[in-house]
C-alpha cells in the first residue's frame, strides 16, 4: 500500500512540474499551437478544388466519401494527430542517450518511460487549455460540413480512440529514442517515420481509400491509429462490432508496443556507457 502511494506521489509531482514548465513559456506555446491550425486551411481548399474538378463539388462523391465528409475528415485528423503527435520525444530521448543525462534515470527511483509519459501528459493537458477555444471557433465555422452527435457508444469509442492514439504515438517514438542505445543519431529514422506516418496513419488521405491488397496490409498496421481512426470513427464508417473490434485491436498494439519499449531498455541499459557530466 506504502509502495502504491509512493508510485502515485512520484506520477503527480512529474505530472504538476511539468505543467508547471509548459507554463513558464505559455506565450510561445500558444503562438506555436495556433500557428498549427494554418494546414487546416490549405487542406479546406485543396479539397474543395479536388471536388469541383469535373462539376458542382457538393453533388460529388469520391469512394464514399463527399466533400463535406473530407472537410469533416481533415479536422477530425487534426485532432487525432494533436494527441498522436510528440514532437520533441525521440530527439530529445536520444539527446539524452548521447550526452549522459540519461543516467539520472539509473540512480534515482523513477522510471525513465514512467517519467516520459507523464511528461507528455501534462504537454497534452496545456496544450489542449491553450487549444480548445481554436479548436471550437475551426469546427463552429466549418459546422455544415459535420455530420450530427453519433449515439452514445459511438462517442464513447472515439473517446476511447483517442486515448489509444496518445498512447501508440508515444510508445513508437520512444522506441524510436531508445534506438539511440545503438544508434546515437537517429534524426534520419526521425524523417523516414515521419514521411512513412504522414501517409500509413491517414493523415493524407483516408486508408479505407487504398487499393486491396495494399490497403488491407497498411490497415494492419498501428499507424491507422494515429489519425484515421478516430476521424473514422464520428464519420461513422464502423458499426458497434466493428467499432469493440479496431479498438481491441489498438490495445493489443499498445501491450505489443509496450513490451518492446521494455526489451529496448532493459537491453540497452545493459550496453550502455555514460558519457558527459
């Protein structure tokens, strides 16, 4: 029971300082989270020039999808990916690798991936005290293009959804950071994940979009959790079934992703050398 306190305690003063370091440069954290909704506008036009192509773009429709249903898509995938996204995670855990902070982690009594996503939590919780009124102001304007409130276990899984997103987007870039026990530069694998999550998690365009087999092996894969499906999910492309089904497949990969962040540590703390002061 002792223990169990001790653990809470240690999760709430990481979580509490680190809000705390998030606050202490809030005017360019939110300079920086309003500069993200500009793609947004990009995307709007594109599609809608995309759609009026070849006649009227509100009759047309492309592989299920109308051009309010894109409009809709996009800024659902801006949410996903604002709890997907960590920027900073994997270049900073493997600066961290390089330079010997790291070992503050092997003396003290706090676990290093404990500690990181506690650290992404409380970015998450600023970042959506800073971005929810942004957020509410781009789906009140674009309002025509949504559909209405889903039922209530459809809602329930998106929330679910992007709970699952948060936590495979941390979990791959950490794996990511920790390759840096073998690797001390991993910018390039960076870039390559990158370009590879742009398109596989949806955030280009729609997976259910893809050709068989392609589509159907890419679908396998977590990045799909990312982005498309939560934006999936209140765009109501899964019924109930197939909705309990994609999210018990998301935590499946959150165990699997969990479990190799493990063997990545134990390992290369095994083989590491602490360098700097």
């Amino acid at each position: 029971m002792r223990t169990l306190s001790s653990s809470l305690r240690i999760k709430w003063c990481i979580l509490r300082t680190s809000i705390e370091e998030r606050l202490v440069y809030r005017g360019d954290f939110a300079f920086a989270t309003l500069v993200r909704f500009l793609p947004i506008v990009t995307q709007v036009f594109l599609w809608g020039a995309i759609y009026q192509a070849s006649g009227p773009r509100d009759s047309k429709i492309i592989n299920g999808y109308t051009y309010g249903d894109m409009v809709a898509y996009s800024l659902l995938v801006m949410v996903g990916r604002a709890f997907s996204s960590m920027p900073g995670l994997t270049t900073g855990l493997a600066r961290d690798i390089r330079d010997g902070s790291i070992k503050k982690f092997l003396i003290q009594p706090i676990d290093l991936l404990d500690y990181l996503f506690w650290h992404r939590v409380a970015h998450k919780l600023v970042y959506y005290a800073v971005a929810f009124l942004p957020f509410a102001f781009v789906f009140w304007v674009c309002r025509e293009y949504l559909r209405g409130w889903p039922d209530l276990l459809t809602l329930t899984g998106w929330f679910v959804s992007l709970a699952i997103a948060f936590a495979i987007g941390f979990l791959i870039e950490s794996l990511m950071g920790l390759v840096a026990f073998w690797f001390l530069e991993v910018s390039s694998l960076v870039f390559v994940y990158m370009l590879l999550s742009y398109f596989l998690s949806g955030h280009m365009l729609p997976l259910d979009w893809l050709p068989e087999p392609f589509g159907d092996v890419i679908r396998l894969l977590p990045f799909k959790y990312l982005a498309f499906v939560p934006a999936a999910i209140l765009l109501e492309k899964y019924n109930h079934q197939q909705l309990g089904l994609e999210l018990s497949q998301g935590v499946l990969w959150i165990i699997a992703l969990w479990g190799m962040n493990r063997l990545a540590l134990t390992k290369g703390i095994q083989r590491y050398s602490a360098f700097g002061g």
